[in-house]
C-alpha cells in the first residue's frame, strides 16, 4: 500500500509540475507581453506563427511549424473522387489563365489585412482533373498538417482564387508559398496556405480550426468588429460577407 501511495504521490508531483510549467510558458508567451513571439524562424529551415517585424501589417499563422517547401521537390497532388489522380507542378499550375485581384483576409481573431492576389481560378484545374459526380467539396492537406474543406461551390465563386503570387511577388514561405487559396467572404481559417494536396470528397468535413475551436466549418464573415492591421487597428463595423474596403 505504501509503495502505492508513493506512486501516486510521486504523478501527482509530476502533474503539478507539468501544469506549473505550462502556466509559465503561457504566460511568457501571452499575447501583448515584451517578450512575446521571439523569432525563432527567420533563417531557419522552418517559418511558424508570427505577428514581430515586417509581419505586423500582415501576421502570419501556421497551425505547426512548417518546414519550408522547395519548389523543385512540390507538386499539388489531385486525389480522392475524381476519374485519375494527378499531379502538377508548380511550373504548370503557373501556366493556367491568371487572374489578379485585391481582397482582404479577416482572421475570426479580429484582425485583417489586404493584399493583391494573383493566381487561377479552380473551374482551370477541375478542367484539368475533373470531379466524379458525386463529389461535392474539397479536402485540403497543407505542410503544416493542417486540414480544411471547401464546397464546390464555394470553390467556383468567382471570387475565390488559387494563389501563387502575392503583392507582385512570389508567395512568401510565411504567406503560403507554393499555393493557397484565398476565399475573401469566409475567415481565414478557411484559406488553406502551404497545400500540398487536395481529395475531392462527397461529404463535408470539419477542418483544422473547426475541430479545435468554436468555429462553424462553414466560416462566413459574420457582422460584428474588425481590427484592420493597415489602418491602424481602429475597430469598425462590418457587415457580414466580403470587407470590400
Ligand atoms: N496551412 C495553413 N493554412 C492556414 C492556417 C494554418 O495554420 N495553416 N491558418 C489560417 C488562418 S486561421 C488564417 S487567419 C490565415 C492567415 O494567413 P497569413 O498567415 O498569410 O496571414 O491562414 C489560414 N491558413
Ligand atoms: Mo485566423
């Protein structure tokens, strides 16, 4: 019995430290602190969330660390329900019809920032590797093993765009480089970034976010404050869909 209680005893130290430790680490990392977010990734093999810098116009999320894609080892792996899976390059998907357009991504976190987008539109690549008829959304798998869905219909809305390009540049590690899809109506948690490959599916699915988070899998921009990153953070109203301004 003694060497039991001992057991017990020695876990039961061994938890309060863990939660001790988690507290600290919380607490020297919470949001607004001096010491929050150094930058641990800036010339390192992996880019990770950061607000520091250059990236306090446009902050950067990434569920996990993500190691940094090579374009030269990429492609865009097409799976799932469709006739023949395929693969494309980075030089090939470059090569489809490009669109280029501004929009802003609202974080559901309060934020937002705008920038020009350039890319193809998903009605090139369905044509490339077309759907079976029973698929009606899209699994996206990113670097970061982050997961997300979207409908076909949200897909084929002419304002959602497959990007490449971002601000006349290349996408950046940070913003999602080789390809992302920027959704302008829904949150950002629905604008998957560092994808690597996409299933078409026949049901819909909770993607990263959405399982961890209260929030919906659906992700359209609700009414309520918007925090702009490029006009000084004052809070204002929006309206719910696409912030056109
Ligand atoms: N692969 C991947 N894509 C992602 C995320 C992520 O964690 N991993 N976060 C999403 C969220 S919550 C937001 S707000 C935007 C942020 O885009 P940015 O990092 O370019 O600002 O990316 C979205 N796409
Ligand atoms: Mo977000």
């Amino acid at each position: 019995m003694r060497s039991f209680d001992r057991l017990n005893r020695r876990s039961f130290l061994a938890r309060t430290f863990a939660f001790c430790a988690a507290f600290v680490q919380g607490w020297w990392s919470r949001p607004g602190s001096a010491r929050a977010e150094p930058d641990y990734f800036t010339g390192t093999d992996f880019v990770g969330k950061t607000r520091v810098g250059k990236f306090k116009q446009f902050y950067i999320n990434y569920w996990k660390p993500l190691r940094r894609i090579k374009a030269a080892d990429w492609t865009l792996e097409v799976g799932g329900l469709c006739e023949t899976p395929k693969h494309f390059t980075l030089d090939q998907l470059k090569g489809l019809p490009t669109m280029t357009q501004t929009s802003r991504l609202k974080c559901v976190e309060c934020w937002s920032a705008k920038a020009e987008w350039s890319g193809f539109h998903f009605s090139e690549l369905m044509k490339l590797c077309p759907p079976q008829p029973e698929a009606t959304g899209v699994v996206f798998h990113c670097g970061d093993i982050y997961t997300e869905h979207l409908s076909l219909a949200d897909l084929n809305h002419p304002r959602t765009l497959w990007v490449t390009q971002m601000n006349g540049a290349p996408l950046s590690d940070e913003h999602g480089f080789p390809l992302r899809v920027i959704v302008p109506f829904k949150y950002g948690y629905k604008n998957p970034k560092a994808i690597v490959k996409i299933e078409y599916v026949n049901e819909l699915q909770y993607g990263t976010w959405s399982k961890i988070g209260p929030y919906s899998p659906d992700g359209t921009i609700l009414p309520g404050t918007d925090h702009p990153l490029d006009l000084g953070k004052t809070p204002r109203r929006i309206s719910g869909g696409e912030i056109t301004y």
